[in-house]
C-alpha cells in the first residue's frame, strides 16, 4: 500500500504541473510574498493619494508588523481561497471518471489514492506557504526594522495547521459530493465555526482562532500554547475528515458521483 501511495502521489505531482494547477499556486503565492511587504511600505503614500488634496492627515511610519499584517490577511482572503478552488475537485472528478475501474480491478487500493492525494495537497499547501513565508520575510527585513517581530514561526505554524484543516474537510466533501458541492461543505463548516466563536465555551478551541489570532501570537500578547484546544480540534477535525473520506471512498461507485 505505501508503494502504491507514493506512486498515487507522484501521478499527482505530474498532473498538477501539465494541468497548470502547480504552476498556478505557486505563481500566486510568490506573488502575494512580494505584496505584503511591499503594500505595507507603501500605504501610506496611497493613502495619501486617495484622500482630497485639503485634507490633512498624519500616518504612522510602516513597520514590519504592518507587513505581517498583510501576510495573514493576503493568505487568509486570497492564498487559501486560490488553492482550494483550485482542488475543489481532488476526490470527485476521480470518482467521476472511469480511469480508476481498470486500476481497482488489477489490484490498486482505493486507501492508496486518497492517502496519496492527501499527501500531495499537504505538501502543495507547505510548499506554496513556505515559499510565501520566505519571500515576506526577506523583503521584510530589507524594508523595516524587525525587532517587534516576536514569535512569528509559531504564528505562521498557527495558520498552516488550519490550512490542513480545510483540505482535509475539502477531501471529504470532494469524496461525497462533486466539486461545488465540495465547497459548499467546506463553506457550511466555516459557518458553523463561526457562529460557535459567539459561544465562549467553543471559543477557547475553536480551530478558527488559529486563523484570526496570529497578529496576537505574533507581537507576544498570547501564545501559541494558549490554543491548545484550539490545536486539538483541529486535528481531530482533520483526522476524523480523512477517515470518513476512506470510508465513502470504499462506498462509493466508480464512474458515478
């Protein structure tokens, strides 16, 4: 089986880069690792720009935290966004198609495609982080002082863990549903993440604090390990989203969604 999976896995790799998909998430987020510090130093000027010529108005110099600033903010609204309408699909168009009836029957496990094409998208969503992560960071500290930076591995670790969340609810949806379908399911559990943040005893583990708290993880003011529950739920979420996958997957019939 692991053979198999890694096999799965680097069908998926030679897909992703002939069908563009690769090409395309990685583009976007070296893109979004040059904006973030460059928007940061430069909002002041456009701000400025946009406001009427007799209007006087005194903006604070740009720092390095305006720049993190713009890092989870572009990761949050347009990265993840990106890389999920992009994968949308992973399960069901597989499903869907009549490619996999030969494979099954010669003996290959349905546990190995989806396992396989787990894999791949947590190692896209680390790669395009990364590459995101150290490109901010470099312009950033060519750009501004870094020295209100304080813990910003683990503020970064926060949001990549709840990356992992969404594409392990993605590959359930995908597995049950078709694409859009798909991220209606992911959508609904956004929802439902929400309005549980109202309730202050879910908000203490509530995985979307991993996503909404990182400026404050990153200057100092709380900790990683004040998430903890957060953290848990997270990968229990992650876990339990994966399992039920393989076990529609196991149901389900190829050909048809």
């Amino acid at each position: 089986m692991i053979r198999q999976t890694f096999i799965w896995l680097k069908k998926e790799s030679i897909e992703s880069y002939r069908t563009k998909k690769l090409i395309i998430i990685l583009l976007v987020f070296a893109i979004l690792g040059i904006m973030n510090p460059l928007l940061a130093k430069l909002m002041p000027d456009i701000m400025k720009t946009a406001m009427p010529a007799n209007m006087q108005i005194n903006l604070p110099e740009p720092t390095a935290l305006d720049a993190w600033t713009q890092f989870f903010k572009n990761l949050t609204q347009m990265g993840l966004i990106v890389f999920i309408l992009s994968f949308g699909d992973v399960m069901s168009k597989e499903i869907g198609s009549s490619k996999l009836i030969p494979l099954v029957t010669k003996g290959l496990r349905r546990g190995s495609v989806l396992i396989g094409k787990y894999l791949f998208l947590i190692i896209l969503w680390t790669v395009a982080i990364s590459l995101n992560f150290l490109i901010s960071w470099g312009y950033t500290v060519y750009y501004f002082s870094t020295e209100l930076v304080k813990n910003l591995f683990p503020s970064v670790l926060a949001i990549w863990l709840f990356g992992i969340l969404l594409i392990s609810i993605l590959l359930l949806g995908s597995t049950m549903f078709s694409k859009w379908n798909s991220l209606f399911v992911l959508l609904l559990s956004l929802g439902v993440m929400l309005i549980l943040n109202f309730w202050p005893a879910f908000k203490s583990g509530n995985p979307l604090s991993l996503a909404s708290h990182n400026m404050a993880i990153l200057t100092g003011k709380v900790d990683l390990s004040d998430f903890y529950w957060s953290i848990v739920w997270c990968l229990m979420i992650s876990l339990i989203s994966v399992i039920l996958a393989g076990w529609t997957f196991r149901k389900k019939n190829l050909g048809r969604n």
